[in-house]
C-alpha cells in the first residue's frame, strides 16, 4: 500500500499546525463563526446534535494494521471506545472534544493519515472498489489512479470553494463495487481495443433529494489525460454549478439542467485550452504510486484447501460464515474476507476499539497486513489464506465479528440518523436494529439470499437509500417520524434508482411492510432468482399490491 | 478599503471610475465592462494613463480576450468567500496569456490567500472590518502555511511532483556518476 514521502508527511503536518492556528484565531475573534465553518469542516469536524463529530478519511478504504490500531487508540482516548465505518470509506467519532481535534489530527498525521476534506464544499475523500488489488476481474488497481487524485484534490487551490461537496469513486472492474454511477465523477479503468489502458467518465450523479445515475461524458479518456480532463469538468462546474440553491448545487443538477452533450461540449472546450504535458502528472510520478500497489508476495498454494474443506464438513456455523463471507481472490489459495459489522442487532458500522485492535491483529497474522473499509459499512482482510480461514473464524467469534450476513437481508447499510446527526429527520439505527432482530433467523436469511436494506434518516441520503434493493427514508410530520419505502435501487453497473412504493409508515408497520414485500418475493420468485431480479421481473406493482394491503 | 499584496498591506495607485467621469490625463484606472466596451477604441495610447476593469463572477473570461493585451489590471469580485468562481477565473485570465495585476475584491479571509496567489492573483482588496479582524500578519502567515502542493502548473510554493521529480534525476545521477567510477 501506499506510503508517505517526506513532502506527503510534511502537508499533513502543515495541516495540523494550520488547523491548530485557526482553532486559536477563532476562539481569539480573528475567524468568525461564520468563516470558521467552512475550514473545521474541510478539517472533517462537524457540529453534531449532542456533540462534535470528527470524520477521518479511510483514502480508498485500504488500511495497514498500525492505522487500524490508531484508530482504535484514538476511540479509546478521545472517544467514548468505539468508532462508525461510514458508506463512503471514512471513520467517524462521534464524542471528541474540539481542543482535542488537533491532537486526534496528530495522531493521524503521525500514522500517514487525516481528515482533510472529509466535509465541505470540496473535493472528498477519493473512494475505491474494497476488492482492489485483490479481485480477479480487475483491468487495473484502481487504487493507483485513487492515490494520484487523492494528492491532486488536496489542498487544490482552484477547487476549495466549490458550489458544493464533490465525490469521485473508481473501480478497476467490470463489476462495480465502488457505486461509481451514483458519484459526481465516477471513473473505470477499461481497455481500449487497441489495448490501451484508460478511463470511463462518467458524470453527474448523486443521490440526496434528487438522485440521478452518473451518465457516460468520455467513453475513453487516456491515462495521461486524467488530470487535466478533471481539471476541466471541475472548472466548468466551479464555474457554472449553481450556487443560490444548496439544493440545486450539486454537478448532477447542471448536467440535467444543461444536458450532457452541453456539459461534455463545455468540459471538452475547456480541455482543449489545456496544456496536458504541463498539468498531467509524469509517467515516473505515477509508476512510483504503482510501484506501492504492486501486488504483495503469494505463496504459491494448491487451489482447494483439504484444512478448509475438512472444517466447513465439521462446523455447520463456520461453514455458514465461508459461505456469506468469503470470496474468491485472484491467486489460488487465497481468500477475501468480509468481516460484518452488523451483528444482530447491532448498529451498523459500528467497531469498538476492542474489535479495531482484533482486526488489526487478525490483519497482521493474516491478510498480510492489509484491511479495507467497505461503502457497505464493513471491513475486508484481502489476503487470507484459505488453509488460515478456521483459525482466522475462531478469533473473530471471540471478538463478536463472526456475524455470517454479508450480502443478505440484515447486511443493512444506515446512516446514524437523528441520534446523532443534525440534519436527520427521523431516527435510522433504531429501523435496522429492528430490522435485522425480524430477520435475525440465519436459515431464513439464507432461504432469502442477497438483499441490501439501506436506510437513511433524512432526504440526503448518507445511508444510500436510492440505490437499496429496499430503501428506507426516514421522515418527520409534525413530531412524528414515517418511512418510505422504495424498491429496486442498484448501486452497480445496472444502477437505478428505486421507486416509492407509496405513503410513509410508522417505524412498526415499516417493519412489517418490509416482512410482507419479501414474502411477495419468496412466493413468485424463480428457482435462483435474487430479489432485485425477481422485482425487475415481475415489476413495481406486483410488490404495490402486497405494500397496499398493508398500509 | 485596505489593500495586500504578498508583502502586506499597499497604497492603492488604482481608482475606479464611474461610467460619466472623464478619462483623466495620466494615472491608473479601473472601468466597468460596460465603458470598456463602448470606449475601447478611442482609449488613448500614449502610456500615461493604465487601464483596469471590473468585470462580475458571472463573465464569460472569451469575452475579454479581445482586451488582455491593453488592460493593467482585472478586478475579480467575489459575493462571499465560499463563493469560489473567482478562483477559476483568475485561473482561465492566467492561461489566456493575462500578465497584468489580478486583484481579488471582497469579503475574502486571511486562509484563503495562498490558494489566490497560486490561482494567479497578486492583489486583494477587502473591507476595513475583515482586515481589522485579520491584520497583514495572518494573511503573510497563511502565505507560508505550507512548503508544497501538489498541482501541477499553479503557482505558488515549491510543487511536490517537480520535487520528487527532481530526486529521482538526482539519485539516477549519482548512481550513474557511481557506475562510471
């Protein structure tokens, strides 16, 4: 993985000490409220409802140990013991005090890490496909390209001051893993047919209260072209983005206002002003990022695990867990493994600091030091021996993380909502957390198979209800919270945006509503059918019916 | 209203005019886009009297190429400093070829001033109650923040890809100059 040079250490620190100065001038008058909102959040501290909030930047979700046992350290000490993976591969303490942001920024700093631009009007953190590197449909780790545009977009002296808050996601993949389609910039490294390696741009889409799919603005954009055409798109939105409406502020509103053959003639008019060679980065610069990313050393394993298979025949529960939670990685032999963060019941995202020090020990022994945070909210060791995996299990039922759910109906993606946020209209966790108690039957989970709840606690859509095969959106009437529901959101590379099944419900009846439209499916679905299969099969209103009856 | 450059606070040389005031016989003035426009050929050339405009976050930066080359200074207005079109535009002026004063006009703070000059602005102009909050100290500190950034062709401090650039040409050197001996 990545590591800091002298100056990528430097800027960090730099930025502490900046912080740390603007902290003092705001307490001393010199920054008022009002300009010191925009700077402590482009430090990734919020002002939440009971607290602040500080949101650290996972670049691309990937993680060493050392980092995770940081972060655990920082949830110890400067928190109340715990820590909240989010959907966009950050981590977010919930309790810090503000004089302790500096020293928590320290820490980081001192662990090749931070919180820049975790919030703001700016360029965010950069996200990556969790299976980079590791997946077996991979044109290219995009985790190279995400490093480059993590440097590029920090601290850009253009693009600090943009109408909006601005995100970009990569995948290296045909499959999409990264929800590229519902980003501001969604980029996919894909072959020429001459076999050159480049991008897919893709832009303008987004979620909050209008969500759109990102549309394709260059079919194929060369690598040496990425700076500079990003330099462009930015420019015309900076430019021409709207800013007397918060709500209308976002690249995917000008894209739909203007159209994106309008937008893509802007963006290329601007472009062809550019000086590439002189904005680009160098091919040297480049290859020493992928030089980091170079593929770690394999043993060299026979493709089947006898040690594997003979414990999957003696342990039921195990077996369960091979099954839901590990993958296929692209060396025989190996592994990736998708620890849940979501027991039964539990909150979603959540990690104790406990757990962080066991999975940062279990990555040591066993995913060559290496994790990732996951947009699903859970965390992935990407290099694990099949042979390693029922020792691996033992250690993670110790520490509560053996949850077997990935991918199914209690795998369920949520904002933290009005416990803790101040935007939020309506509660999230209390939703999951019942949710996932009604469905907490593993053999009735598995009978189900892959379905993703998400749930979002107000209409900007941190908990990516848009794109949930169920989406959940937590409102409030005069005191009283509903939920919508809507069905057949797909983040992948077939995204859509789900579709309102009809007038909010209490939390209860969101419950059962939910119980009701996934016995519709078990009815009608076909023999291996999934649920976002059988729905774009049997259509909206064959689950309307079932929804209505109910409410 | 006061007025930085990157040594601190200056004499502004510069004066606005409004639209019916005479051109005056020597000096340095600033002009709307309006009378820029409708005088621009009979502004006189004999070099005693500089021109400057002040144009409006909304402009289209083509409209003024036809002007770059007789023009000393561009004012840039910005409504408020979150609102970050004028670091675009200073940015296009720059890659048109513009090589006279860029001036920043507005509420802007001491933070923002390292991200201007790099986008290409030399001056900024701001109201008395802002720069009395944050005197020329702050914004000459925001200046040296930080040593480096990584953005290829802004201006500004030391840029970190020339940097390492330069590293790597110096450790193939040495090796080289190594394997020679």
């Amino acid at each position: 993985m990545y590591r800091y040079d002298e100056f990528d250490h430097r800027l960090v620190q730099e930025r502490v000490a900046q912080f740390r100065d603007q902290v003092a001038r705001h307490l001393a008058g010199s920054l008022s409220e009002e300009e010191f909102r925009p700077l402590r959040l482009m430090n990734g501290l919020y002002l939440q409802l009971h607290a602040y909030m500080l949101r650290v930047a996972i670049p691309y979700g990937t993680l060493s140990s050392r980092q995770m046992h940081r972060l655990a350290e920082i949830a110890k000490r400067f928190d109340r013991g715990y820590g909240h993976f989010t959907t966009r591969q950050n981590i977010q303490y919930n309790w810090p005090r503000l004089k302790d942001v500096p020293d928590i920024l320290a820490e980081l700093a001192d662990v090749e890490m931070h919180a820049i631009q975790t919030s703001g009007n700016c360029i965010r953190n950069i996200t990556a496909d969790p299976f980079a590197g590791v997946a077996a449909d991979e044109v290219e780790d995009p985790r190279i390209t995400a490093e480059l545009l993590r440097q590029w977009s920090t601290l850009h002296p253009e693009f600090s001051f943009l109408p909006r808050k601005f995100k970009i996601a990569v995948t290296g993949s045909a499959h999409d893993r990264a929800a590229i389609k519902v980003h501001d910039i969604g980029l996919r490294l894909v072959r020429s047919p001459a076999g050159e390696i480049g991008y897919e741009v893709c832009v303008g889409g987004g979620q909050g209260r209008t969500p759109m799919i990102a549309q394709v603005i260059r079919e194929f954009l060369s690598k040496d072209a990425l700076l500079p055409y990003l330099e462009a798109i930015m420019r015309v939105y900076n430019l021409f983005g709207r800013r007397d409406n918060k709500y209308k502020a976002r690249i995917k509103i000008l894209v739909h206002e203007i159209g994106v053959a309008a937008m893509r003639d802007a963006v290329e008019t601007e472009f062809a002003r550019l000086d590439v060679a002189a904005i680009a980065a160098d091919q040297d610069e480049v290859a020493r990022i992928a030089g980091y990313f170079a593929p770690p050393v394999y043993e060299q394993l026979p493709k089947d695990s006898s040690t594997l298979r003979t414990a999957r025949a003696q342990d039921g529960a195990f077996h369960r867990w091979v099954e839901t939670n590990v993958g296929a990685h692209k060396v025989p032999g190996y592994t990736i493994v998708t620890v849940s963060l979501k027991p039964i019941g539990g909150v979603p995202g959540d990690a104790t600091a406990n757990q962080m020090h066991v999975l940062a020990d279990l990555a040591d022994r066993f995913s060559l030091d290496e994790l990732r945070a996951t947009i699903e909210q859970n965390i992935v060791l990407p290099n694990v021996k099949a042979d390693d995996l029922p020792a691996l299990y033992v250690e993670l039922v110790a520490a509560g993380l053996s949850t077997a759910n990935v991918g199914l109906i209690t795998d369920i993606i949520s904002c933290p909502g009005l416990d803790y946020c101040s935007l939020a209209t309506a509660r999230s966790i209390p939703i999951a957390q019942a949710l996932s108690q009604r469905f907490a039957d593993a053999e009735r989970q598995r009978a189900i198979g892959p379905l993703a709840i998400k749930i979002s606690g107000c209409i900007n859509a941190c908990g990516h209800h848009h794109v949930g095969h169920i989406g959940i959106l937590g409102l409030e009437k005069a005191g009283e919270e509903y939920y919508q529901i809507t069905l057949g959101g797909d983040p992948t590379e077939t995204a859509a945006v789900g579709e309102r099944l009809g007038p909010g419900l209490s939390a209860e009846a969101t419950i059962d509503a939910i119980e009701r439209l996934v016995e519709v499916y078990l009815a009608r679905r076909q023999s291996g059918e999934s649920f976002i299969a059988a729905y774009r099969r049997l259509g909206h209103d064959a689950f309307k019916e079932a929804f209505d009856a109910a409410a | 209203m006061p007025l930085l450059d990157a040594t601190g606070a200056i004499t502004d040389r510069w004066v606005r005019l409004t639209d019916d005031t005479p051109l005056p016989r020597a000096g340095a003035v600033i002009l709307s886009v309006a009378r820029l426009k409708a005088e621009f050929d009979q502004l006189p050339s004999h070099g005693l009297l500089l021109f400057g405009v002040e144009i409006v976050p909304e402009v289209c930066v083509d409209t003024l190429t036809p002007w770059l080359q007789r023009l000393d200074l561009i004012a840039i207005p910005f409504k408020s400093f979150t609102d970050g079109r004028g670091f675009s535009i200073a940015r296009q002026l720059r890659l048109a070829g513009f090589a006279g004063e860029l001036r920043a006009v507005g509420p802007l703070i001491a933070d923002q001033f390292a991200y201007l000059k790099s986008c290409g602005f030399d001056t900024v102009q701001l109201d008395a109650a802002t720069f009395g909050r944050q005197p020329s100290d702050q914004w000459l500190a925001a200046l040296s923040a930080f040593s480096g950034l990584y953005q290829r062709s802004y201006g500004g401090p030391l840029n970190i890809l020339a940097a390492r650039r330069a590293a790597r040409a110096k450790a193939a050197d040495v090796s080289e100059r190594a394997a020679a001996e």
